[in-house]
C-alpha cells in the first residue's frame, strides 16, 4: 500500500526506473528516497497529463499484474525456434504461466536497454507506436482474472482495464476465426501512428509502423516455439471492433490479434 502510493508520488517512472536495473529499493539509502520523491512530487505534477500520469493514476484504479522478471537464455537454440516456427490455430485446455505471458510480452515490447529505454523489437527512430494489450479468456493465464489488460513495458506488468471476458466477441470480430476464442489468450498489437508521423510524415504509418508490428509478430512466434506454445497471428478482423473491445483510443489502430495457448 505504502509502495504504491510512493510510486504515485513519483508519477509511477522514477521507481520504475530504478526498478528496472535490478537494485533493490529498499537498499536506496533515505538520501536518495528524499531526492526522488522530490523529483518524483515535480514528475507526478506535469506527469498527470501525460502517460506517466494516467498510468500512476490506472495503477490505483485497475488491477495491476505484476509479471515474473523474464529469462534470457532458454535450452531451445535461436536456430531450432526458427526451424520449427509454424503457425499453430489448435490449443490445450491448460491455462498458460504467468512466466509464459510475461515472457512473450518480453519478446514482443519489453525494455532490453534500460539508459535508452529500447525494446525487443526494433522501432524507427526509437519512437515505439505501438501498444499491447492482453484478451485473458478461457483457459487463461494461472492467477490472473479474465478480462483485458494494457502491457507497461517500463515496469514490465499489466494493468486491467476491464474485467469483462470478450474473447468470444473478439473472435466474432475476427471473422469467426475459432482460434481466436480457443487459446488462452489473445495478444491485440495497437499503433498509435502519430507517434512516428511526427518524425516520419506518411511514411511512418504506411510503412514503418505496420514493419514494426511485423517484428512483434515475430518475437511472439519465436518465443512461443521456445517454450513449445501454440500461436498464430492474425491480420484479418473488423479493425474498429477490435479497438472498441480492448477499449483502445480512437487514436490507435488495431494491426495484429495473436492468440497463444498452450499445445493440444
Ligand atoms: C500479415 C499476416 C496476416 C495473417 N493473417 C492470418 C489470419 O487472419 N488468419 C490465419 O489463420 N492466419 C493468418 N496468418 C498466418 C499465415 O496464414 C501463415 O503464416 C502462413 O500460412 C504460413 O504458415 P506458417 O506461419 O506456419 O509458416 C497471417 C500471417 C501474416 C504474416
């Protein structure tokens, strides 16, 4: 309770931040606490309008998840998760780990350079359009309520933004493509292409940003066959639909569903 109201105080980055490298917080000497919640009350004032902010204040309001920190080195070769990548549309009846989402997620737009701030997947300019979000169904992820989440990438968790279960709608949005509601989950890649346009014009949104979902996709697949998991990603739904049940801004459109199970 007490972390959690330091940490909106800090505009929910600076901890993040510190966090993230590994150190732990209660080992920061009262100095240092000081000068960051200092800093952190600043943050916190201007962060209120921006994403710092709306996730400080999501983080007291929606359910946060916390995710297992992820691996980096696994028994299965670079060169085998290529070799035997396949698109996968069947899935068991056994919910996934948190390890496992945690560790797609990862893969897909978690932070690999902490100073700079860069992810798994590249990004044109450093920009990062895009957005995560999770479609937690039936079977599920091991003690984590269905509903929709948002993927933080700095602090590497979830925050819930409905409790409502729309795996079923969402595979009618995706042209009934069954698999869609069979796996445990759904992954919703969203981009936010003014993000890029700023830097890029047009380009950035008919080029780079859909070649960024592309490496998601990737990242997701390789990662799934790492840990021998099923999934597929899919480009064929009804775009608006999908925005409207991950409960995304207008301002971003949906490029990728990709559902992951686990193996029949
Ligand atoms: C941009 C894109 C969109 C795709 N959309 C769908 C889709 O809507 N439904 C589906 O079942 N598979 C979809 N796929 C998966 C392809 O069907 C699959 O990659 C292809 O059949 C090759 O099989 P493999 O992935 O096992 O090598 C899509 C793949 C890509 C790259």
């Amino acid at each position: 309770m007490v972390a959690t109201w330091l940490e909106v105080l800090v505009g929910g980055f600076l901890l993040e931040s510190v966090e993230g490298t590994g150190m732990p917080t209660d080992r920061l000497s009262r100095r240092t606490i000081v000068a960051l919640s200092a800093v952190g009350v600043l943050s916190a004032a201007v962060g209120i309008f921006t994403r710092a902010g709306t996730d400080a204040i999501q983080r007291v309001l929606g359910q946060s998840v916390t995710l297992p920190r992820p691996a980096t080195e696994s028994d299965t070769s670079l060169e085998a998760a290529i070799a035997n990548r396949r698109s996968r549309r069947e899935y068991g009846d056994q919910s996934l780990g948190r390890d496992d989402l945690g560790q797609l997620l990862w893969a897909a737009q978690g932070i690999t350079d902490r100073l700079r701030g860069h992810r798994a997947a590249p990004s044109a300019g450093a920009l990062y359009p895009l957005e995560l979000y999770v479609v937690v169904g039936d079977p599920g992820v091991e003690g984590v309520d269905t509903g929709v989440y948002r993927y933080r990438p700095r602090s590497h968790d979830l925050v819930q933004t409905s409790a409502e279960d729309v795996q079923a709608e969402l595979r009618a949005a995706a042209l009934d493509q069954d698999d869609v509601e069979d796996a445990a989950i759904d992954i919703v890649v969203c981009a936010v292409d003014e993000r890029t346009t700023g830097k890029y014009g047009e380009r950035g949104a008919s080029r780079y940003v859909p070649m960024e979902a592309g490496h998601v996709g990737e990242n997701v697949y390789l990662q799934a066959e790492s840990r021998s998991l099923a999934t597929v990603t899919i480009g064929a739904f009804e775009d608006e639909r999908v925005r409207d049940l991950v409960g995304a801004p207008a301002a971003q459109r949906p490029l990728y569903v990709i559902p992951v199970g686990t193996r029949p």
